[in-house]
C-alpha cells in the first residue's frame, strides 16, 4: 500500500506540459498509449462496473437527494414544487470513453502541503431502464411524469485536492464540473392522465427538465465532494453549485498590433476589428507612426465554443476595401494547453505587419451560494484553501451579489413598498435588481461581475441605491443609499451588512442591505 500511495498521485507527473492521454479507448478493449501499464478503458470500466454494482442503491438516493432540490430551485416560476417520488438508473453502468490528467500546483501552503491532479473524462451513459418519477405541482394541477432511457454524452473534469494530511489515499476533496454542454436525450411520459388532452404539458415538462438538466444543473453546474473525514470516519459533505451560482470562467484578453515593415512618413488608416461572439469592437488605426496597439478585454461565458476573430482592413469611401487578413483563434484549447497564442499576418504591397496576441486567464470560483435569506461562503471548499494568494494588479473582474434588505418602510397605510435596487460602478448604472412586490424585508438574490476600468479597482466606487417602485407616471419613491470606496484590503466581503443612508423620513429603524463583493485581478489589456 506504501508504494500505491507514493505513486499514485504523481503517476499523472509524468506528463509534461499540457498533459497527456493516460486512458483511451481504442474500441477494442486493448490498452491505450498512456504510461500505465493496465491503462485500457476497459479495465477501468470494468472496476466502475463492479463498484456501480454494489453502491447502486446508494448512488439512487444520494442522487435523488440533490436532484430534488435543485429542481426545484431552478423551475420556472410557473411551477411550485417537484417531487422526486422514484428514481432508478437502470443496471448500465456509465462509460468511460477516455481520460487526461495534468497535475497543477497549489500555491497555497496552507493546511499542508497541496497538490491538484486534474482529470478530463468523456463520460457516456445509454440506459434504456432508466427512469425516475416526479409529481409536478402547476396552480391548483398536480401531475405525475416520468422521465425515462436516457442517453447521455459530456466532458467531464474532476480535480482531485491531494493533501500530506488526509489519511490514504490523500484525496482531501473532488471539484466536479462539465467542461461543455453535454449531449442530453431522454423521454418524458405523462402518469395518470390516459384519455385526456394534456395541451402540451409533456412537451413543457420536458422542456423545463431538458433545460435544468442540460442548462443549468449540469452545466455549467459543480458538485463538490468533502472526503478529508471519510479515512479517520467521517461523513462525505457534498455540495452542488448550479447556473443560478455560477460566474464567468475566465477572461481573455487581446492585444493588436499594427507596425509598418519599413519606415515612411505616409498616413495608412487601418481598421480593426475583434469580434466574440455577439461582443464587437472596431478601431481606427491612423498609422502616421511606426506601430500602435489595439487592445480589448472579454468575459467569457463558454471557452469550448467561443471563437475569437480579427480583421484588419482599409476604408475606401468609393471602392471596396481593401481586406488585409482575418485571424481566428479557438478558445477550446486555450484554458489550460494554450494560455496564450501569437499569430502574424503581414500585407507587403501595403508596408503593414499586423500581430495578435491572445492570452486566457481562468478565474477562480467565487462560490458563494444564497438559499432564501441564508448566504453561504464555500471558498475554502471549492478551492482547497481559505488562503487567496496576494497580487499587485489593480485590474480584473468585480462581482457584485445583491443579497436582500431589511427595515423598509411601509409604502402607506395599505400597503408595503414594492423594492429594488441599482448598481452603480463609478457612477455608471451596472445592475437593477428586480422589484419585489409588497415587502419590507425583501430576498433580491441577483448578482453581477463585469471588468474593472481602466483606472482600477482600488479608489473605485460602488453605489448602492434602494428604491420602491411606483405605478407610472410617478416617479420611483427613494428610500436609500449607500457609497463604498472599493480598497485591495476589502477585495472580498461576504454577506456584508450596509446600514443605508436613509431617503425616507418615516424610517424608524434602521435600513440594512445585504451584498457581496469580490475582486479578482487579471492582467487586462
């Protein structure tokens, strides 16, 4: 056992660089090209077969568990609860179809000495016998459905937390996440309503749990595992992290830049653009200089499917412009293989060099997770450590959750306020919750995270303002306000209660708003 334990979580090590392929399935059950000696799928299959087999009771209602409430977390509101009556997953086990790994060091000490082992799967589960049965409550209906043989085909990641001070095999907590949208299949049924017209509302049904499935809980969900109790006896703590929960995953940023291949004093007006997806920025380079730089900075929502494009070209105000070159750059790769990309396309005729440099930076999950009034803070969880390493840089990604408020004022004498709240960065309107209807102590539960200026985080303002909304034409009645200058030694508040500055003389105690703020530095552009 000694010697499983001093290899088995530095076998991954071997690769270098991006990683490599340490499992494949080559369709014929032989061993793939990576270094273990017993690496063929269908060993590990069989091993996942065999534990599938035996902890199958307890895979159904460890599932049956989570799923029910993030359903009912993430239904629409035309739907007030889902009950997850029963839930078998047939006797198909999940496959594997093939495995990466990287080792990522931790930076963080803390706790002992860390280090991640990252594992991308590609995950495939046929099952004809699945099935699992809901009652969904709709107004005053409540209908019964089942969902049935369900296909299924991702990319899975999971990284493993090893730790010199948790028990072996030294795994101290798994961070499980769909690196893409997954490919998601399966039949809905209608129970107890033979012989009647359901209107559609299997084809609703379905829609809704294809789109908590696939859309929200799975991705770009993530389920943390908490095994460092389980080798000294304790319990495993399992947390799931939906959409709803879920920020950006990183940020890329480019940087263009137009030279001339030989000096003159001639005026060359260049237009580039750089487009992401529906983000589109176009500059005018008035090249009357040997080189300029064209710069943009994007939030990216999706790295497997974003793609990022730049043009250059010249206006002509009669004739057809003139194209010099597009470049397009595929973020798949770029989050852990490709951290930056350099690409060069050069015009003679027009004396102009055009150079790209792309650069992807990931961001660290927030995870901070509201349940009604109740904000909860898993950052050590979910990162391994409460530790966040310093850094120098004043620019990078704000967030901002607005999380409730207490203390409001009644409207009159009938009727309580109908609050919301808007955001301002440095005086510019960023976010506007959604009104609450007749409250005091209203549950807002709406975040925001957006790029920094260019002036920085610190000495930055956030502007907290609490209105009741009024049927038009009358204007919105103020009731509160709130400024914070932003500083590195404040970079992340949780749950942080602001006592407002009060807009409204029949206050009579105190208005508190409930938000957080999180800064995380990136090297923008």
């Amino acid at each position: 056992s000694s010697g499983i334990n001093a290899e088995w979580p530095l076998r991954p090590g071997i690769c270098a660089g991006s990683g490599c392929d340490i499992m494949t399935d080559t369709g014929d059950g032989n061993p793939g090209s990576g270094p273990l000696p017993y690496s063929s799928m269908e060993w590990l299959n069989n091993l996942l077969s065999s534990w599938y087999e035996v902890n199958n009771e307890q895979v159904h209602e460890f599932v049956k568990n989570i799923l029910e409430k993030e359903l009912n977390n993430l239904a629409p509101d035309i739907i007030e609860k889902i009950t997850l009556e029963e839930c078998t997953f047939g006797t198909d086990t999940p496959k594997l179809k093939g495995i990466k790994s990287r080792v990522v060091e931790s930076n963080c000490t803390e706790g002992g000495k860390q280090k991640k082992i990252v594992f991308d799967i590609i995950v495939s589960i046929d099952a004809p016998d699945f099935e699992f049965k809901l009652g969904v409550k709709v107004s005053l209906l409540t209908l019964r459905a089942a969902v049935q043989k369900i296909l299924f085909l991702g990319n899975l990641r999971v990284t493993a937390l090893f730790s010199d001070q948790v028990p072996f095999p030294g795994v101290k907590n798994l961070c499980i996440t769909f690196t893409d949208r997954p490919e998601v299949g399966f039949n809905v049924e209608l129970l107890d309503a033979l012989n009647i017209d359901t209107f559609g509302v299997d084809k609703i049904i379905s829609d809704i749990i294809e789109d908590v499935l696939a859309e929200q809980l799975v991705y770009p969900g993530r389920l943390y595992v908490d095994l460092s109790g389980v080798g000294s006896g304790g319990m495993v703590e399992v947390i799931m992290m939906s959409r709803k929960d879920n920020q950006h995953p990183g940020v890329v940023t480019a940087a263009v830049t137009v030279e001339r291949l030989t000096h003159t004093t001639d005026t060359t007006k260049v237009e580039v653009g750089i487009e992401l997806g529906s983000n589109t920025t176009k500059q005018t380079v008035h090249l009357n200089m040997d080189s300029q730089t064209v710069s943009r900075n994007f939030l990216i929502q999706d790295f497997d499917v974003d793609e990022l494009v730049i043009r250059a070209w010249e206006s002509r105000m009669i004739f057809r412009d003139i194209q010099y070159g597009v470049m397009k750059v595929d973020l798949a790769d770029m989050e852990f293989s490709l951290p930056s990309v350099t690409q060069t396309f050069t015009n003679q005729d027009k004396n102009v060099n055009i150079t790209v440099d792309v650069k992807a930076h990931l961001l660290p999950l927030i995870a901070i997770k509201q349940d009604g009034d109740s904000v909860t803070d898993y950052q050590s969880k979910f990162s391994g450590s409460s530790c966040v390493p310093e850094s120098n840089l004043d620019t990078g990604v704000l967030y901002v959750h607005v999380h409730r408020a207490t203390g409001i004022p009644k409207a009159d004498d009938h009727s309580k306020s109908d609050p919301f709240v808007t955001v301002y960065y440095n005086e510019n309107e960023v976010l506007k919750t959604k009104e609450v209807s007749n409250s005091q102590n209203p549950v807002f539960n709406e975040w925001i995270e957006f790029l920094t200026s260019s002036e920085g985080f610190s000495q930055s303002k956030i502007t907290f303002k609490l209105d009741d909304n009024d049927v038009w034409p009358n204007p919105n009645d103020p009731i509160g306000t709130k400024t914070v200058t932003l500083s590195k030694d404040s970079a992340r508040q949780v749950n942080t209660a602001l006592v407002l500055d009060t807009l409204r003389e029949d206050a009579t105690q105190e208005i508190v708003l409930y938000v957080s703020l999180v800064f995380r530095p990136i090297p923008l552009v």
